[in-house]
C-alpha cells in the first residue's frame, strides 16, 4: 500500500492584503457616489459608473485589487481602509434590511465599485430575495443560527455555498465576497477571520490531509436554503472532499451549517480541520468605512460571537456574491434577470 503526502509548494504564509486609500481619494470618490441614485434602478449602468469612479483609485491599488481578483497566486483576502461612507445612516434594519429610508448609496456604490473589480456581482433567489446588494445584520430569531443573521455563536469556519440540484454546493457559488461596514457592533468585539487553504494545508499531518481530499463528506445546504425551502430539513451534497486540486492551489469549501463525515475517521479530520483553520486565520475587526474582499474557494471564513441588541445601533455589513463569469452557471439563470439565479 501506498501513502500519499501532500506537501505544500507554497513556504511563507499567506498575507492578509492591505489596500489603504489616501484621504483625498477617499473624499473626492465619496463625493461622485453621493450623485448617484439608487444603483438597483438600472444595476448595469450602475456598475459602468462605478467603473469610471473607481478608475480615480490610484494605480498601484488599483492594480492590486484586480491582481486579487485575476491570479491565482495572490492572497485570499484583501483589507480595504479610509473608504468614503454615508453622510448619514438610517437605524440598522431590525429585520435583517434592506432599509427602506436609505437617502444616499455611498456604501452600496463602494460595495458594488469593489466587487465590479473582481467580475459581477450576481443574486441567487433563495439568497436575500436574489438581492445583490445583501444585508449582513443579526436577527433575534436567527441569534442561534449558523448563518449571517446569527450573533451569540461562533459562526464556523466555512465559505458560502448555494444549494445545487446538481448535488454539488461549491460549484455555482460565488467566486468571492465583498463584506463592507457601515456600523460596527456595540462592543466592537465581532471578528472577521480568513483562513486560506494554503496555510491550512501547511498546519495539518498528511494523513487528515489525505482524509480531507478524500470524498467523505456531505455538506448541508445553506441555513438560509433549509429554513426557507426545505421546512428545517437537512438537504444533503453528494459525497465530496473537503480540499481539492493542485498541492500549489488548493481550493477548499465547508458548509457553515454542517458537514458531516462518512466515517469516524473524516469526522476527526474535520475536528482537526477547524482548529487548523483557528490557528492559521486572519482576524479583522471590521468598521466603517472598512471592506473585506474575500476569496470564496481560496479559504474559509468566520465569524466571532458579539452582543446583538436590537435597538437599531446593531452590527451592520453590506455583501454581494461575485462571479468572475456567469457562463458556467447559465444553467440556473433566471429567465427574469440576467444577474439572478435559482
Ligand atoms: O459577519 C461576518 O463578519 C461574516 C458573515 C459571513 O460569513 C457572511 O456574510 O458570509
Ligand atoms: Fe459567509
């Protein structure tokens, strides 16, 4: 019998990008995004207006960001600092947004302007309504859950997955994340973690490696996906691996709201693959004015538990789902719009 072992090519840990704009370009982008209205009026001319704002980026960050979005061998996740916000915020939607009394869309057009530097921001309808522009608020009755409406518990490591008839979640799920603040939480204690897989894969023995390649694993369906479409029944992947290609671009996915192992043997290997991601992963604690740019299959993101309150001050993110093509999933398009998917 043989034994594989996987070694890493990849030696120096994987760094967390800081994308800081001076304060002149914060304010002079800031005051273009206060002109424009409502970018979900006309989303496609929207983005062609961000584009033209956001070309005021200066080069050397510009180039860095589209570099995070188009090779493979930059950072999963990019820090962004000083980004202009809204003159004025409304309450934080108590029922998880969107908010109705939004007067100006800076933070929607620094969330939209970011993502349309990675490819397009696309909605899936068991998602947020199929929204692009998605609320990431707690809500009392998800306080528990292991989804972004949650506050109370560690939200585990994972990266987001959409249900697929196809039986595999890692598939049509979005390339990456923007997670932009527009309020903090009350304490300022909630923490944003990165994990990347190639850092992951250097902290496991190969044996959990070999396990972990292995397809011994079935992911649940989205917590949104269970609640709202399966009546709060489990809805399970085919048998999959949890890290999957070259040793030098591993591509890694969980479900945040369960993976179960097929035998006693994976589910130790999943144990030792939380920890991994807790020992390796960045933590950012996000403010206003602050994004998060996240590479959806080049690790696993987290969340740390924090104090909702419920009284219109609570934590509040804006996110989109970015793909950087939307031709590998024409086969769930909606026949409505061209953005949105099943
Ligand atoms: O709240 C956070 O910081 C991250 C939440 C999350 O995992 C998500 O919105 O996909
Ligand atoms: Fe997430």
């Amino acid at each position: 019998m043989t034994t594989t072992t996987f070694q890493t090519a990849v030696s120096a840990p994987q760094t967390l990008g800081l994308i800081e704009l001076p304060d002149a370009v914060r304010d002079s982008i800031g005051r273009e995004l206060a002109a424009e209205p409502d970018p979900t009026r006309d989303i496609d001319r929207a983005m062609a207006r961000y584009h033209q704002i956001f070309a005021g980026l200066p080069l050397e960050l510009l180039q860095q960001i589209l570099d995070f979005g188009r090779h493979n061998d930059t950072p999963g996740v990019g820090y962004v600092r000083n980004l202009p916000v809204d003159p004025e915020l409304p309450l934080t939607p108590s029922n998880g947004g969107p908010a109705a009394d939004k007067k100006t869309y800076v933070a929607e057009g620094v969330l939209l302007g970011l993502s349309g530097l990675l490819g397009e921001p696309v909605g899936f309808l068991t998602e947020k309504n199929g929204n692009l522009v998605h609320d990431v608020i707690p809500v009392e009755g998800g306080a528990m859950s292991q989804t972004n409406q949650g506050s109370v518990v560690f939200l585990n490591f994972h990266n987001d997955i959409v249900h697929d008839a196809i039986g595999r979640y890692d598939v049509s799920n979005p390339d990456f994340l923007v997670l932009s603040c527009l309020r903090a939480d009350h304490e300022g204690v909630a923490a944003t973690h990165y994990a990347d897989a190639r850092d992951i894969v250097r902290a496991l023995d190969s044996r959990t490696l070999e396990l972990l390649r292995s397809p011994l694993f079935l992911l649940n369906a989205p917590g949104s996906y269970v609640r709202d479409v399966a009546g709060g029944q489990e809805v399970l992947s085919d048998p999959v691996a949890m890290i999957n290609g070259p040793e030098q671009f591993p591509e890694i996915s969980a479900s945040a709201n369960g993976v179960r192992g097929m035998t006693t043997a994976a589910e130790a290997a999943l144990d030792r693959l939380q920890a991994a991601c807790r020992e390796t992963a960045h933590q950012v604690y996000l403010r206003p004015g602050e994004a998060l740019l996240i590479n959806n299959r080049k690790g696993l993101h987290a969340r740390t538990p924090f104090t909702a309150r419920y009284d219109g001050a609570d934590r509040w993110l804006q996110r989109t789902y970015v793909r950087r093509s939307q031709w590998s999933i024409r086969y769930r398009q909606d026949a409505d719009n061209r953005r949105v998917h099943y």
